[in-house]
C-alpha cells in the first residue's frame, strides 16, 4: 500500500468513523458516513494528508448547507488517482493549482456547511473504485482508515526556494509596517514587521502569487530584506516595478485519457527526451502553459504540453492523450458562494415573511411581502451575503413599496444572475408595441381625423412614438358585433406607424357596468371574442407581426362600474365574479387571437366604497386585487392606475397613507402602484405592467387649493416629467418587473380632457426629451433558487457534491404538520427530522413566526421528531394519539 495519509489535525481523536450512522446517511444516498471526522476545534489548523496539487477550493460556506454540505473545502489531488477532500473550514489559505507537501498547512477548522459543531471532515476518493466495485460507495469514494498513518502533532513546514520567484513592495502607508507572521492567518505568531515600501521576496509560484496580490484574505509566503521567512496579508502589498509580465489570474487542468497503458511524463517536449514517471488514466494535471495554447495543443497529434504532475513533478504529455477538465480555466483566487448582495429574494411560498422594526422576532411588524419580493439591502452587501439563508439572522431591507425593516435571514436567498436586461428597441418589437413609457389615454376609435392628428403631434420632432389606449363598449350580444371597416382601419394605423396600442373592452360605461350582470358573462366574453375576430385578427402571418394588449373591463371595485347606477345596482362585481367573467373572457379570445396580450381590469386604489347589497361591507382595493388574482390561472399582464390628489410634485413620491383606518396601509397618492406591483405573484413576475391613468385628480376635499373639482391644471408645473421619472426609477431597480407605459388620462371627452391644455401638452414634450424605456423580459430571472454570488469570475460548473440530501423526510408525518407547514420549513432549510429535532419549541415559533403561517402543536414537533429520529414508532404513535390522532377533527 504505497499511498499513506499524514493525519490533518492537531489532534488525535477520530470522531465519527467511516460508514457508521447508515440511517443518516441513506438520505443523502450514502451507504453510510462517506469519510472520517476529526476532532478539530475552531480556528485549529488542518494539513495535507500526502503530496499534491489542489485541485479545487470551494468557499460555499452556509449558502445551503444540504445541498452544498461540505461549506468551505478543500480538494488535493495525489499520485496514483487518490483525491483527499478537507471540509468545514474556516479560512483556507491555499489557491487552486498550488503544490502541497504531506502535513503542510491548508486551512482552519470551523462547521461551516452541514455540520453541528467544529471538526474536520475528511473524505478520500480513487478514481474507478466504484465501477470496479470496490467500493460500494459512489462518487469513487473509500475508506481512509486503512491508509491513516499514527497520530503526530504539528505540521511540516515548507522548504523556502533559494531564490524568489518574483517580487512585491510593501503598500501600507497609513500604519507604515507590515506584520510578518509564521503562517498564513491573522492569529498566528508574529515574527517582526517590514516598513512600508520594503522589498519582500515570493517564495511561491508567480503565477500563484500574482493572482493573489491585493486580494483581501490571501497571504504570500515571503522572504524579508534580512533573510526572515514568514507570511504577510497579501492585501497590504503590490508587485514591485519589474517588467514580469503579469498571467491572468487563473489555472487550468488536463486528464490524463489514456485507458490502455499509462501516460509518460517526460523532461523535454518529444519522445527522445527521458521518462520521468508514468501517469495512469483520468490523472489530472495541472497546465503549465497559456490557456490559449493549451486550448490548442489539447488532443492534437504532434504536439506536447508542459504539465505539472500530482507529486510536483513537471515535464511534457503526448497532447493528443489528454483532454480538458473544463472548458475554461478557472480562477486561482476563489470567490466565496456567499458572495456580498445587494437584493435578496423572498423564499417563503404561500406564506410571505414579515418586516420588523428591529432585528428581533419580538420587534413590532411594520410590514409584509409575499413569497417572491425582491428586496434591496440596506446594510452592508458583504455582511448581508453571509447571512443569506442563516438562522437568527436578520437583513435590513427596502421592500418594493419603500417600507424599510429587519427580515429574518433564513427566509431569503441571493439572486441566480446579475440583472442583465436590456433596452427594449422599435427593432426588437412586433407592431403594437413601444419600447417608450410615454402615452396618453385617448378615449374612443370613432373619434375624428382632427382628434388623432392633434394627439400624434404631441410626439412630433422627438423621434420616438409612444402609447395609445382607445376604449370600446361592446354590450353582451355578439349578434350585434358588425365590422366598420373605417374603424379597424384607423386601429391598425395606429400600430403601423410605430404607437403602442392598448384597447379597454367594456360591456358599457357607468351606468350599465363595465361587466354585465354574472347571467350575462358567457355573452360578453363570446362578444368580446367576436370584436378581436372582426378588429385584430388577420391572416396567420400577419398575426405574428403585430401584438394587441387587451384591458377587460375597468376600476371593477368601484360601484360606479358595476351594472345598474348608485341608487340601483343590479349585482356587484366581487372580486371572484370579475375573475369568473375575465376567465371566460380570456379563454374566448385566445381561442380566437392566441397572441393577444389580455390583462384584467385595473383595479381602483383608491375606492372602498360601501357595497349596498353586501350589507355595506367594504373592500380594500389591495384585498380585491389579491383576491382576484387568486381566481385567475392565466393571464398576460396587468393594468394599474395611480394619481395624484393635486398637482404638488413632491404627491407623487410622498408616502402619506389614508385616514380612514381601513386603509391605513394604502398611499393615498402615486405610490399606491408600488402596492400594487409588490403583491404581483412570483409566477407573473416576468409579465408586462401598463399603467393606464394617471393625473392629478384636484379636488377640494383633498386638495386645498383646487377650488372646485376639476381635472389638469393648465400649466406646465413639471407633474408629467416628474411622473415619468418615477416610473423609470422604478425599472431601473434591479429584478424589477417593468411597467411598459404610463398613460396621461385624458386627451379628450371629460374634465380631465388635455386636448385644450397646452401647458400640460408641453410638459408631456418636454418628457419626450428623456430616453425612458423599460428592459426586454427575461423569463425565469427571479425563479432560480441557486445562490451565486452575481460579481464573481465564471467558473466551471463543478462536480455534483459527494454528499447531497436526496431522500428529505415526510416532515408531514409529524402531527401538526400539513403542506404548507412543510413548505414552510423546506424554505427555512428544514428538510430532515434531525434537524427538526435539535430545535427547542421556542427555536421553532421564532423560525415559523416570521411568516403569516398559522400552525399547531408545534410545542411537540421537536419531540415527535426525535421519536421517528430514533426509530421509537410506538411511542411516536401513543404520542400522537394523546394529541387527536384518529379523532374527527
């Protein structure tokens, strides 16, 4: 047994044995523990166990700790096929590519990842021990015992080059010295300190060394002006004015494909050069060449690469016996998976999660987001990063609506990507559309020639086209659905010359209802259906050239909507009613157009008005808004509306509430669509917004100096440029979901009318001025669940984990809890009963009380886990009949 394993510890006492707690481990599709712990208290240092290169360092500290169990590790590969893995560290002080001697320092002990305390972890692999079955392990590994040698205390230091590799000056003026320690970590001995602008020498290899200069948590190994070996922070120095060229910060590795016979390692490029040691299949070595280079000569005949071996060696391969282990190098100076954020995502499905006033579970709650809401990061991004996902931690946020708190940590996970949308052009859209937030509601088709030329030059000269919506009342007969060819013509004009065009369908205006009574709704979406037919439809390849954007119906809340008149409404429109009628509305026309974009009515955020045949009962228009949703399976996009009350510039940022103490959580001016676009549902998402009115209503009542009801004030005050940037803050938010336009209601045919307003008009143009466009979807931004840190280098997508939870427990086995419990706890990363088990009754409410989750008997779930944890059914069971199990409920 040539291989031999140094022990990595400072000390001797093995703490879980290799394939012990099967039970466990069975989960997480092990036969049993895959490795050896070792007794390793926090900060202690970790060694190599033989000679090698490390082949990988992995920071993923405790992003997830069950599916990335190991947390921060490291990875070396030896001679003969032999792989070591060191995990639960704290800090590593290796990089990848860099060459280890048997007992050299590598790394502090912690628990990070999967773990209960701080130990080591060591697993040891062979390529092709498992298909050659001799392991009944997968991922090749085996059992480390047999090659441990006795316990010895302390490590190897390494033997100091007798020259350096390259040279770096001191970069400390603030203090004007730098500590000079005996190993690579802030709480080692210190030997002296180097003044500031000292030369120190690198005892490493360059192209190691490079990549970590300037690198916060690195350390070089070094050689002062008077001969002291030791390490400083690499962070505190820079590359002295040499002219070494400088390598990218990266590594590359090669496997050795040679199944037949052994690979040869020889001095020299070519086969007359000596033979320096033979390289069984599926080695890997370590690139010694440019990627570029290597890239080339990989599998091509006649050439040879310069490598570097398993035990140190170096010399040349047979190119065309080798293949790449990635695609691309990767970086030599890894990045941590909890990299820092600055938004974090809510996980917490049917429940949402609260926002407190203080970092506590006690602290008052002054807000709730549902599960999906992105959330911006109010405190350090670095800091925040590592509490991503991290029981009784706790983030400072900004949610969506500009409510600001503490949200519990264990709730809420990093981005998959950077937000990499971009600009919407004419030329990326089909005819319909405009890649412009700006446009007016402009009332009916059947308006005059005089009415769409006033209204298209308000565009005029700005090179961009914007927005219309016209609106259309249909009844609930299709019988009396005719063509007018006049009218589809001046429609689709509209789209040709570049407008985005939205059409409102109605059944009627006030007092006959946007919607008919509930009898009538099969009618009115056959109608509805049959106008698309006659107005939008043409032939298949047209179709796919234009897109139409639908409104169904408009302010359904309000009882001036709903169908009879204030004094004799026939029927309210409920929130599960409109849903009913836009159902059968949405399912018609896309049996006819299946392009059509057809969105529900925008409900009013301002209205709660009694509802006399409800016994006045009132909805909240951020209640009727969810409750609709909750009654629609599908749907294109969704249409908002928000104003002002008065035409002062700062209504339309400002975060007044109402009075009324119904709506005491509802902005009484433009920010309501921020509540709105808040509680859109993760699934939806990527879907486009429309905000289809908006001005500044003037009414007394609210308003102080309107004198009377009325609608725009005649002058150009700023309100129509303000509004629109507002609206493009908003979509420049990262992960924001874009609102596509803002309609200025209206251009004609009420008090709010423009067309006789020229100061507004001017402040429309004066808006036009701006580039204000919303960003091209990309579907599935938000719905990754993969934690990535969103500014780290590309790296190649490494091997799947050796231990990674493919067997959770039915957590529904437990008494107490039912689907949306488990859910609950799988998004706090409770997905075994172990787990549930190590919490006290407390731990569990505070983990389970940040969401709006009503549960039960959670004051036994620890309890009823351990029983099932320790394989005692009986009285598992006695217990939960003592608790109802069997009874009615």
């Amino acid at each position: 047994m040539a291989f031999r394993l140094r022990w990595p510890t400072q000390h001797g006492t093995i703490t879980q044995a290799f394939g012990v707690n099967p039970q466990f481990y069975n989960k997480f599709g092990l036969p049993g523990h895959e490795g050896l712990d070792f007794m390793a208290p926090m900060g202690s240092e970790i060694y190599a166990g033989a000679d090698g290169f490390v082949s990988d360092v992995r920071l993923d500290g405790n992003a997830n700790p069950l599916q990335l169990p190991y947390g921060n590790q490291v990875r070396v590969e030896h001679n003969d096929g032999f792989e070591t893995i060191y995990a639960h560290l704290e800090q590593v002080v290796v990089v990848r590519g860099q060459f280890v001697r048997a007992g050299q320092l590598i790394a502090l002990a912690d628990d990070t990842g999967n773990s209960t305390g701080s130990h080591l972890h060591l697993t040891l692999k062979q390529k092709g021990a498992t298909q050659a079955g001799q392991t009944t392990y997968p991922h090749d590994i085996i059992d480390p015992t047999p090659y441990l040698t006795p316990f010895q205390p302390g490590g190897v230091e390494p033997t100091p080059p007798a020259q350096p590799t390259l040279y770096v000056t001191v970069d400390s003026p603030e203090l004007g010295y730098l500590n000079v320690r005996k190993a690579p970590y802030a709480s080692a001995e210190l030997l002296g300190r180097v003044d500031h602008g000292a030369r120190l020498g690198i005892l490493e290899d360059a192209d190691l060394a490079q990549a970590k200069i300037g690198q916060y948590g690195q350390w070089l190994w070094i050689r002062t002006p008077d001969d002291r070996v030791g390490y400083v922070a690499a962070w505190y120095v820079k590359l002295a004015a040499t002219p070494t060229p400088t390598p990218p910060p990266t590594v590359l590795f090669v496997v050795v494909e040679s199944p037949e016979v052994p690979l040869k390692l020889r001095q020299g490029p070519g086969v007359s050069y000596a033979i320096i040691a033979e390289l069984p299949h599926a080695t890997r070595l370590k690139a010694l060449e440019a990627e570029a280079v290597v890239k080339q000569k990989v599998g091509q005949q006649g050439q040879w690469l310069n490598v570097q071996a398993p035990n140190g060696q170096q010399g040349y391969v047979a190119a065309w016996y080798i293949k790449l282990q990635t695609p691309d190098a990767v970086p030599i100076v890894p990045q941590p998976t909890e990299g820092p954020v600055t938004h974090i995502i809510v996980e917490s499905p049917d429940a949402g999660l609260r926002v407190r006033q203080q970092p506590t579970t006690s602290a008052a709650q002054v807000w709730w987001v549902p599960h999906g809401a992105v959330l911006e990061v109010l405190e350090d991004p670095a800091e925040a990063g590592k509490k991503v996902g991290q029981q009784d931690q706790w983030i400072r946020v900004r949610t969506p609506s500009r409510h600001e708190g503490f949200v519990a940590a264990w709730y809420v996970r990093a981005p998959r990507t950077s937000d990499t949308r971009r600009l919407a052009t004419v030329a990326d859209l089909p005819k319909g559309l405009s890649p412009y937030l700006f446009g007016i509601h402009a009332a009916q088709l059947s308006d005059d020639a005089a009415f769409r030329d006033g209204l298209r030059a308000l565009f005029t000269g700005k090179g961009k086209k914007g927005w219309v919506l016209f609106t259309e009342s249909l009844g609930r007969h299709p019988a009396n659905i005719t063509l007018d060819q006049n009218l589809r013509n001046r429609l689709w004009d509209w789209a040709q010359q570049g407008y985005g065009v939205i059409i409102r369908l109605n059944h009627g205006y006030h007092p006959s209802g946007t919607l008919p009574v509930s009898a009538g709704y099969d009618d009115f979406a056959a109608t509805c259906a049959r106008w698309v037919e006659l107005y939008l439809k043409a032939d298949s390849a047209t179709n796919t050239q234009y897109q139409w954007t639908l409104q169904i119906g408009n302010e359904q809340n309000n009882p001036s909507e709903h169908p009879g008149d204030y004094g004799q409404i026939f029927e309210h429109i409920t929130p599960e009613r409109y849903a009913q009628a836009f159902n059968k509305v949405y399912a018609a026309i896309k049996a006819v157009l299946p392009g059509a974009v057809v969105c529900p009515g925008a409900v009013d955020p301002y209205n709660s008005t009694p509802l006399p045949l409800l016994g006045q009962a009132r909805w909240r228009p951020l209640d009727y808004f969810q409750t609709m949703l909750d009654n629609i399976p599908a749907l294109d996009g969704f249409i908002l509306h928000a104003y002002t009350h008065g035409p002062a510039l700062d209504a339309i940022t400002n975060l007044a509430t109402f009075g009324d103490s119904l709506l005491s959580d509802h902005y009484f001016d433009f920010q309501t669509y921020r509540l709105f676009m808040e509680r859109i549902p993760l699934k939806w998402r990527d879907l486009p917004v429309y905000l289809t009115e908006t001005n500044h209503i003037c009414r007394p009542g609210a308003a102080p100096a309107c004198l009377h009801d009325q609608g725009w004030v005649n002058q150009n005050t700023g309100w129509v440029r303000a509004m629109y940037t507002e609206i493009h803050r908003w979509n420049r938010q990262p992960y924001a979901q874009q609102i596509r336009c803002a309609l200025l209601y209206r251009w004609d045919g009420d008090d709010w009318r423009i067309a006789d307003k020229p100061g507004v008009q001017e402040d429309f143009r004066q808006a036009l001025d701006n580039d204000y466009r919303w960003l091209l979807p990309e579907p599935e931004l938000l719905a990754q669940a993969a934690v990535v840190p969103a500014a780290a280098a590309p790296v190649a997508a490494p091997q799947p984990p050796e231990r990674t939870l493919v067997a959770p427990d039915n957590l529904k086995r437990i008494w107490g809890i039912g689907p949306k419990a488990e859910v609950a706890l799988n998004a706090a990363g409770i997905f075994l009963f172990e787990q549930l088990a190590a919490l006290t009754p407390e731990a569990l409410l505070d983990l389970l009380g940040e969401t709006a989750l009503r549960v039960r008997y959670t004051a036994t779930w620890p309890e009823q886990a351990r029983l099932l944890v320790e394989q005692r059914h009986d009285e598992w069971l006695d217990l939960q009949r003592r608790l109802g199990r069997g009874r009615p409920r």
